[in-house]
C-alpha cells in the first residue's frame, strides 16, 4: 500500500469486484504540445496527483468517451493513486487535505480526464459528509475503506421527478417496527452508478419534522422530513443501471441507481432522520467546487489551442497572440474564484462556492466554444478532443446544484 501524504501510487489494491470486506456499521439482511510552463499550484498540504497517475488517466479518457462505458480503468487508476484518500481525516488513515488541495486535484484530473475528476469529486464529496455527519462507528468503519480506495462512494440524490432542488423525492424511507428502515425508490443520474462501493441515498422519511426553532425552514435544496443512508453497493435491494446515455462525461458512469425493499440498519443512516437539507445546506460552506473540474476542462482547451498555435506557426500572428492571452485571463480568473472557494477567506464561504461554480463553468463552456473556432477545421473533426471538451464542460452547469439552482441560493436570502 502506497503513501497516502505523497499520493504515490497503491500498488496491489483490491478491486471493488473482489472485496470481500462486510459493510460492518450494522447487520444486513442476506438479501503533443508543450504546455506553457504553469507555476507549481498552491500546495497548502502538498498533495498533487502524479504525472504517473495524470498520464494514466489521460490513456483512458477518449476510448470511454468514444464507447460511452463505466470506465472501469479510470476507476481502477484513482483506487491506486491514493487520490480517495483526499478528505480523510489522517487518524482514519487519510492525507487530511483541505479545499483548496481538493479543488486543485480535482483540476489537475479534469484537465487530462474530466469524468474521472466528477467520480473522484463526487467520492470526497460523499467522504466528506460521513466526516461531518457520521457517528464514531461510521468512520472507524467506513473512512479507513474510503481512505484506502476499497471503497469508492457515489451520491444518489436525483430523481427524474425530484426537480433540481429535491423537493420532490419519490424514493421513500420507511422505518421498521424493529427500528430498521425500508429504502424504496428510483434515482436518476448518479455518478459512478455500478463502479461505486456505497451510495449516499437521499430519501423522504417523513414531512413533518421541525426545524431547531419548531418549524423546518426552507434551506431552498432538499426538503423538510428527508434522510440520507449509506447503502453499500454489493445489497441487493440496491440496482445500478448504466443503460443511460450521456452526450459529455461518457467515462462517468452516470446512470439510474434503484432501491427496491432495500432493508438497512438504522446504523446506516448519516446524520439524524429528517434532517439532511440542513445537511445540504451546510456542503457549499466546504468550500469543494465543481467549478475547479471547469477550470481542469478550460485549461485542457487551452492547451489544445496552444498546441495548435503551435503546430501551424500561428504565434507570429499578433491577433493570435492575443487571443490565446484573453483565454489565459478567463481560465486564471476562474481558477482564482475557485481557489478562494476552496480557501473560505470570502464574508460568507457559502456564497462563494456557489459563485464559484457559476463563473468557472461559464467560463469553460466560453474558453472551449472559442478555442473550437480557433482550431479552425482542425477542431471540426469528430475526434478532436475538443469536442469532448465541450460536452464535459456543459456538464458542469447542469451538475447539482445546477448553475439556475446556485442563482436561486445565492439570491434566496434577499426574499427573505
Ligand atoms: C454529468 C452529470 C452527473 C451527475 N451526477 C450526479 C450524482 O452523482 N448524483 C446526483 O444525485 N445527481 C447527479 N446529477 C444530477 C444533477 O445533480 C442535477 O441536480 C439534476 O440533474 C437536476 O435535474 P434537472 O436539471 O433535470 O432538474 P429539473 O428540475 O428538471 O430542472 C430543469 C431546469 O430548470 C432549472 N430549475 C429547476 N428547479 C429550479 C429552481 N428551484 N430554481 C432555479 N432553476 C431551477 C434547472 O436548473 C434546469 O435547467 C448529475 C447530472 C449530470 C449531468
């Protein structure tokens, strides 16, 4: 097993379909171009994915974009590259990093492979709240498996009903007269659907639960009476799908996850039943942004653009100098938003995630439309990366909370 602080690759580590762990927080029933030199990122807690693991997953980006497949491979790369273990605590066995070490290897992934950035973002994203919102049990069980790469979480919040708050949910949790719960319902758009080793289902419970102050206040994501549980991947009430076609993030594994008479132990319930908008409300203050896999996509369209330049002598044209510079501005103005994201220096760390997300995918959907009329015919051949590029980076908006929903809560508290 491989140095989590200097994120070297693990060499020999289990793979999902062979893990013979038990979930142990309760019995379940049996049922081409040289890139211009960029400055060292800010290395808060020195945790950086190594060009090893880069270029490994560069290798799978466009064969899973072309077959539209769960990149098993990809997959396989972040277990053994020690990425996983971003968000653990280091008394779980983790490297402890931050938001703005997070956001920065989130860049860096997306940059060579953005639909292994979204399945790593979406693991520590999931980490991140059993860390917050877990018992001691939770974590002794669950974050030394996470921390290792044994484990890959995946979140199964959306439904196709549920509407882009989850006001909506269908899927249903009903407690049992022994204390257990029931787990009924369909979800859409779940990333690393079948790759994943424990999903973050978010599941109505009940209607009427009361906020601290008596009366549940509206968070404007997620609804009062909703409940998440962690349902590992192997129960068998639990159902991927990979059926789902997406135009971008092809490698992404993002499908349908089902829950049919999933019985779990109440000890696989995060945090207290009733209570997960509040838990929601609370993930942007993290400062991890969704913008920072914008930001690996802008710069990989840079590079292309560069590259390009490059090729056919394009630098001695002024007008092309200047264009490549104004598409450096916008891909370093919003890594800058992101970082501070990630650094919560911001009045309200809150805000400044969501705006964070806004302005880094508005930017790369830009950078990479641009750079594809840059390329010229080059660029309109099917197989140019740019256009996957493009496809990743609409992705990104219309991944929660979507950009209209960031709008919604960053203006919320003006109706109020
Ligand atoms: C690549 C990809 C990966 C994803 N991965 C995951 C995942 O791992 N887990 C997961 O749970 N979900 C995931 N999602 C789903 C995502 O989180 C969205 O929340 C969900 O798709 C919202 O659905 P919708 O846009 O169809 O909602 P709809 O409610 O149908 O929204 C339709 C449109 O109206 C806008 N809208 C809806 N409600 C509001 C509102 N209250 N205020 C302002 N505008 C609004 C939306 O922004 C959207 O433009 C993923 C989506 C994509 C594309």
């Amino acid at each position: 097993m491989g140095s989590v602080d200097s994120l070297t690759p693990l060499r020999g580590s289990t793979s999902a379909r062979t893990l013979t762990d038990s979930y142990t927080v309760g019995p379940f029933p049996a049922t081409g171009h040289r890139r211009a030199p960029r400055p060292e990122p800010v290395r808060v807690t020195a945790l950086v994915p190594s060009p090893e693991v880069l270029e490994r997953l560069a290798a799978c980006a466009e064969a899973a974009d072309v077959s539209g497949e769960p990149d098993r491979d990809a997959v396989q790369v972040l277990r053994e590259s020690g990425l996983l273990a971003l968000v653990v605590p280091k008394s779980h066995g983790g490297a402890g990093a931050d938001a703005v070490a997070l956001n920065t290897c989130v860049e860096q992934v997306a940059s060579v492979n953005a639909s292994a950035a979204i399945m790593l973002f979406q693991h520590c994203a999931v980490t991140s709240r059993i860390v917050e919102n877990g018992t001691p049990a939770q974590h002794r069980d669950l974050l030394p498996k996470l921390a290792a790469g044994r484990w890959l979480a995946a979140s199964a919040w959306s439904e196709s009903g549920a509407g882009a708050d989850k006001k909506n949910l269908a899927t249903q949790a009903r407690r049992t007269p022994d204390g257990e719960w029931i787990l009924d319902g369909a979800k859409s758009f779940t990333t690393s659907a079948g790759l994943a080793d424990v999903y973050l289902v978010l599941a109505q419970s009940r209607d009427d639960s009361p906020g601290p102050d008596g009366a549940a206040q509206d968070t404007g994501y997620g609804a009062a009476g909703q409940t998440f549980f962690l349902v590992p991947g192997g129960h068998p009430g639990l159902l991927p799908d990979t059926s789902m076609r997406l135009s971008g993030m092809r490698g992404s594994a993002t499908g349908f996850v089902s829950v049919r008479e999933c019985r779990v132990p109440d000890s696989a319930r995060l945090g207290a039943p009733g209570v997960a908008a509040s838990i929601i409300a609370r993930v942007r203050n993290s400062g991890a942004s969704l913008g920072a896999v914008a930001v690996g996509v802008a710069q990989a369209a840079l590079d292309a653009a560069h590259a390009h330049a490059g090729r056919r002598g394009l630098y001695a044209h002024q007008a092309v100098r200047h264009r490549l510079v104004d598409l450096a501005t916008q891909v370093e103005s919003a890594r800058a938003v992101v970082e501070r994201a990630g650094r919560r220096t911001a009045a309200d760390p809150g805000m400044a995630t969501l705006h964070s997300k806004l302005a880094a995918s508005e930017a790369a959907e830009r950078v990479v439309a641009d750079v594809a009329r840059f390329l010229g015919s080059a660029g309109y051949v099917e197989t140019h990366p740019i256009n996957r590029f493009g496809r990743d980076a609409r992705a990104v908006a219309l991944m929660g909370p979507t950009n209209d929903l960031c709008k919604e809560l960053v203006s919320l508290p003006w109706n109020r």
